[in-house]
C-alpha cells in the first residue's frame, strides 16, 4: 500500500513545502499506471506546509455575518475613506485608536466613539485599567467598535469568535471578521486568516493558494495591529493569545521566528488548560520541535485536549491510536476519535476516516461512505481529499465513474500544490481522460509535482522527455530524471535508470550498472523489474549466469501476476538445459499469461496443445489462441496460423484467410511467410509445399 501520511497536525503556519506520499507513474508499457491512484491521507496533521501557487481557481461562498454587528459594505468604505488621512499611532495607544490609528484634529465623532468603544471592550475582556473582567460586555463593546467601521476592532472580535470569548465558537464569522480588517491592512488579522485559510476550521473552506498570499501581505503590513496580541499574552497571560502569539514564532509570521520563543508560549496556554495550547504542545513534543521529542507526552497532551472537544488533537490522538506512536496501537479506538473528529467538522479526521471505509481498516469495507466521507472533507477545501476523491470519480470506486469530475478534483487539490494531484492531473492530460488531451499541459503539471520531490513525476517527466511527449526529446535530461527519482528509492524510476544503461540511453551502456539499478528495483517490489531480473541472470547480463537465480527471480515476479514472467519461467521449464522440465506447470503458467492477453504465451501454449505436451493435445484450440496472437500484431502467430489454414490442422482448409495471414507477417519482414505466399499463389494450392514448413511454424 502506499505511504499514507507525511507529517503531524499541528496549529502553525509555515512556508517549507510539503513532502507528500508517492503519486503515480507512467511507463511505455501502461503498466504502472495503476500507481497513479495510489491515495493517502496526511497525517498528523503539522498544518504547516505552503508551497508556490498558482492562482486559485474555486473560492469559497461568503460567511454568514452576525446582524447584532452587521453593517453596510459602503458604509464600511466610508469609514475606510476616513481613515486613510489619520497617522500611525505609538505602541501604548494603539488599543485605544481607531483601527491602530491615532486620533488627529478634526477626526469624525463617530470614529471617536469607536475608539472609544474599543478601549472599552478591550478592557472588559482582560480585566484592565481598574475594570472587572467580563468578557461578554466586552464583545458588545466590541460589536458596537466594529459597526462603527473600527478595522482594529474586527479583527479583535473575529479572534474573540476564532477562540470562544465572551461568545460562543463561531469560525465563519471569525473568518469574516478576519477579512475585512485584512483588506484594509489589520496584520493580526491577516496571521490568522492565513492560519484558516491553511489549514481550515469546520466551515471554513481550505484555500493554500490565498493563504500563501495572506502570509506574504502580513510580511508587508504594519506590525502595530500585532502589538494587541504581544501585550495580551505577555501582560495578560491570557492562554488563546499566547497560543496565537506561539504559532507567530513557529513559523515567523509578523515576528521574528523563534521555536524557544514558540514552544514558551505553547506551554502557558498549555498550563493554563487551554485546548488548542495543548493540541500543538503535544506536536512539538511529537515532532522534537524545540522539545526533546517523546510521543509518550504527545499523546498525553492530545488526550488533554480532545477529551475537551479540540478536533485537531482527536485527529492527531487516532492517528496515534492507529499507528501506535506513544501508545500501544488500537484500531478501534483510532476510529472512535477518527469518528468524534469527523463529525465536528474535521476535513482532516473526514478524509482519513473516508481511507478506513475505503480500505476496510477496522470496519467492513464500504466504499461509498468512503466517498461521502472524501466529499465532505474536498468541499472543505482539503487536498488530500480532494486527490482522493477524484481517484474515486476517475475509477469508478464507491460512485458513478466520471472522468471529467476526477479530473475536476484533481485540479482542485493542483493548484493547490498538492503534489500527487498535480501528477495525477498531468497524467490526465497525457492520455485525455476526463480533460482534452494536451501533452505540452501533461508536461507542465509533471514539472510542477517534480519541483516539490516527487519521484513518480519525476519518472513521468522523464519518460516524456526520454520519448518527445510534450517537449523536445532530450534522452540525457531523461536519464537524470530517472536518477534522481531512482535514488529516492523509485523502484519505477530504478528500473528506468537500469535499462537506460542497458541499452546506452542517455547515458554510456554499463551492464553491471544496469544490472545494479534493476536489482534495487526488483528488491523494492517491481514485478517488472522482477522479471529483468531473472532475464538477466538467465542471460548472464550484467552478473554471471545463474540459472537457479533466474528462476527465483521469474517466480518473485509470476506470484504478482506478470505475464512476461510467467512465459519466461514456462520456457525456462520447457527448453533449458540445466533446468528441470516442467510440462504441467508450464502449460499452467502459459494458461495464465495468455488469458492476460500475452501474445507470446498464446503462441507457445498453442505449441504444446497441438503437440499435447503438459496437456491433452487439442488443434482446434490451438487455433484460438493462435487467431487471438496473430490478432494483436504477433508475426510468428501470424505465420502459424496461416500454416494451420492451409493444410487444415485444428481447423477447417481456407486457402484465402491463410494467403491473407502469410500476407501481413510478410509484410512485418516475415522472410519465410513470402516465401510460402509466393508458392503458394504460384501452384495453385501449394500441397507439395507442406512437408518444407513441417507442422508448425517456428514460435518466438
């Protein structure tokens, strides 16, 4: 099964990219595309990944805004207007400004009443200056501030409704709230609307490209709207600012990055029993980031917190429970938090608990409530799922097969810099399933995936460079790419690299070379690299002749069901010295690839039904597998089944379909079969021929 999950969840936000699981790949052959819906789910969730972006192409429906504060847009813009002509204020008065600016002569008295209102609420929630801490007065405060077009004032009441102050948890209106101060400059609610749109909240849609957008404009932004959540945390020690304030230093957003400084506050709201606090203690200690690692208090601090309703550390507590990282693995209790997650809106528990169903891990397999639970966390906004549920959509599993919707779900995750879907996505492109066909488009999303270290886009980018798809061809940047996914341990990619020595592509012909890359590939689990393998100890290519270890290698290869395995193990059985023979179980294996539509197999196992060797002999049946070769393309088939309709074995004479098939194996270079079709138009029915091509033509 494929690597399933790159990294823990925590809260943080940061600009490293990401390293997701393997993707798929493309060969000449078509045989490896099976890999490309090879699906995972990130694990534990280290909400910090960002990466380069194109631009979006979906966005989510605008939240729905509370009435008690809800004010016109132009409304809003007159107040803007305004406040483009007030100056910077110093640190100490910030709070009590409008939007973070100063009072000056001649300003409005409703921005002086806002900024009154803000001072006031901003009091009652910490308890300052002499007043009582309530925390429900001071949002109404707050609510008035806002209406009254206070910029400071909407971001402060959206980190009120993102953590449960004096209101209930309300994400999207935080996410609101959080927009309209970042439009007009607010960096505090730039940071955490970068957090939301990152890593989403239940209701809140993912977008990783806006949210790398929002991340670059708090760079650029005034540092003063973040001073409110400085003296929150270091004055008033209140535990969701100094949460906020330890994911700032995590990854650098609005201050300088610091994992000391990060993990000091991660503790105190930890300390002070805040859930969130928890959660994202409990990834430093998982993921050794400024901690000594331990995944024993990992999952204690997860525990803290999930049994508090934190959906992030129900997540990361059944990722525990499922892999038994810090606590004795527990499938069902995986589930259990997978579930209690979901149901709260968790995009990330919805799409691994969608892989369970999937796979039937702890339940019955059932496919389409894996993809109603892969929906629910794609419409979300979440990547992986996204990928996953256009695999589901592109193959038909657990729902209406529907390409387009796959490819649609694939782009969706894409742009995103999803790095499976971007290969899946030009994989699509490639081959035209569910998009218009466009190699050059097929080539660029390759490009992009490889960008981010993925070896299967890696071998893909190869392959099209190696054959001139989509790009000029260019065998030696063919051979690179095949290196550098061959050393990230692409078993693919390894036996690329190998036949390229092999046959000098790219790069100088080397046959211990080759036969060193196609031993790694074989080692990890290629079938067809399996099979090279064996052919090459059997041919003494690269490595001295070892018939034994051929095969050994061929039978590695048959048990994952390779029909090119299966024929070369038959003829080893049937026609090598030094090797036992083996009729039945040649016919068996011949059985086998040949009902893959083999050609070569059907040619031989027609051999040993007309000479009933391994078997009961039986012509006419050797004419079908003959007819089934010759049809798709076998020359030597052709030949054959041309012999076998002139003089009537397995089958009623027809002089005109056997010159029809000496005609197109002539026509492949077939010297023997002109030669019998210049006879044979020649002497009418050619009988006194017969005994010169014997029974039988010469198989491959």
């Amino acid at each position: 099964m494929p690597v399933r999950r790159p990294s823990l969840v925590d809260d943080t936000v940061t600009l490293e990219p990401t390293s997701p699981g393997p993707s798929t790949t493309t060969s000449k052959d078509d045989i490896f595309h099976r890999l490309l819906t090879r699906r995972s789910r990130q694990h534990l969730l280290s909400d910090s990944t960002t990466d380069p972006n194109p631009a979006p192409i979906d966005r989510p429906l605008s939240p729905r805004i509370d009435p008690k504060f809800a004010f016109s847009l132009p409304m809003f813009r007159r107040f803007s207007e305004r406040r483009r002509t007030i100056s910077e204020p110093s640190l100490p008065n910030l709070v009590g400004s409008n939007g973070g600016e100063g009072e000056v002569e001649g300003v409005s008295e409703q921005v002086a009443r806002a900024a009154k209102w803000l001072a006031r609420g901003d009091r009652l929630l910490f308890g300052r200056e002499g007043e009582k801490k309530d925390e429900k007065r001071g949002v109404k405060y707050l609510q008035r501030a806002v209406a009254a077009g206070s910029v400071h004032a909407q971001a402060i009441l959206g980190f009120c409704y993102e953590f449960g102050i004096g209101v209930d948890v309300d994400y999207p209106q935080s996410e609101h709230l959080y927009l309209l101060a970042a439009q007009n400059g607010n960096s505090l609610a730039g940071a955490r609307l970068a957090f939301l749109r990152q890593y989403g909240r239940p209701l809140i849609k993912i977008d990783r490209v806006e949210a790398d957008l929002w991340m670059k404009k708090v760079s650029l932004m005034s540092p003063l709207s973040m001073s409110w959540l400085l003296r929150a945390a270091n004055e008033d020690s209140h535990p969701a600012a100094h949460y906020a304030l330890g994911v700032c230093y995590h990854d650098g957003v609005g201050v300088p990055r610091s994992a000391e400084k990060a993990v000091h506050h991660y503790m105190m709201s930890a300390n002070a029993g805040h859930p969130r606090g928890q959660g994202i203690l409990g990834y430093c200690y998982g993921e050794g980031f400024g901690v000594e690692k331990s995944a024993e208090r990992a999952v204690e601090l997860y525990t803290m917190a999930a049994v508090q309703g934190e959906s992030v550390s129900m997540y990361n507590l059944a990722h525990s429970y499922e892999e038994g990282i810090g606590v004795e693995q527990n499938t069902g209790e995986a589930l259990k938090w997978y579930l209690k997650s979901a149901e709260l809106g968790n995009c990330y528990a919805q799409n691994s608990l969608g892989y369970m169903c999937e796979e039937g891990i702890g339940m019955e397999r059932d496919e389409k409530m894996a993809v109603e639970w892969y929906r629910k966390s794609a419409e979300q906004g979440y990547p992986w799922a996204q990928c996953n549920l256009g695999f589901c959509l592109q193959n038909g599993v657990g729902v209406e097969k529907d390409e387009v919707a796959g490819a649609y779900w694939y782009q969706l995750a894409a742009v995103q810099d999803h790095s499976r879907a971007q290969h899946n996505l030009g994989h699509a492109y490639q081959y035209g399933i569910g998009v218009e066909k466009s190699e050059p488009l097929a080539v660029e999303w390759y490009r992009k995936s490889s960008q981010s270290g993925n070896a299967f886009a890696m071998h893909s980018l190869g392959y099209c460079y190696q054959n001139g798809i989509g790009i000029e061809k260019d065998e030696a940047e063919a051979a690179k790419m095949f290196y550098r996914a061959a050393v990230a341990g692409h078993a693919p990619a390894q036996l690329s690299l190998g036949c390229c020595f092999r046959n000098g592509t790219g790069v100088e012909e080397d046959e211990e070379e080759a036969f060193k890359w196609i031993r790694q590939a074989a080692l990890g689990g290629s079938h067809l690299a399996q099979n090279t393998l064996g052919h090459f100890y059997e041919d003494g290519i690269g490595v001295g002749r070892n018939l034994k270890k051929a095969v050994w290698w061929y039978r590695r290869s048959v048990r994952q069901g390779n029909a090119w395995a299966q024929t070369n193990l038959a003829a080893l059985y049937t026609d090598t010295e030094g090797v036992r023979p083996r009729y039945k179980e040649a016919v068996r294996l011949l059985r086998s690839a040949a009902g893959q539509g083999h050609a070569r197999a059907q040619v031989r196992l027609a051999i040993h039904l007309f000479h009933g060797q391994g078997c009961r002999a039986d012509p006419e049946e050797a004419v079908e597998w003959l007819v089934k070769a010759a049809e798709s393309g076998w020359v030597s088939a052709m030949t054959s089944l041309a012999h076998f309709l002139e003089v009537g074995y397995g089958c009623g004479r027809d002089r005109e379909r056997a010159v029809y098939w000496y005609e197109r194996a002539a026509m492949w270079g077939d010297v023997k079969a002109g030669e019998r079709l210049v006879t044979l138009l020649g002497s009418g029915d050619g009988e006194e021929a017969v005994d010169g091509m014997g029974c039988i033509a010469p198989a491959a």
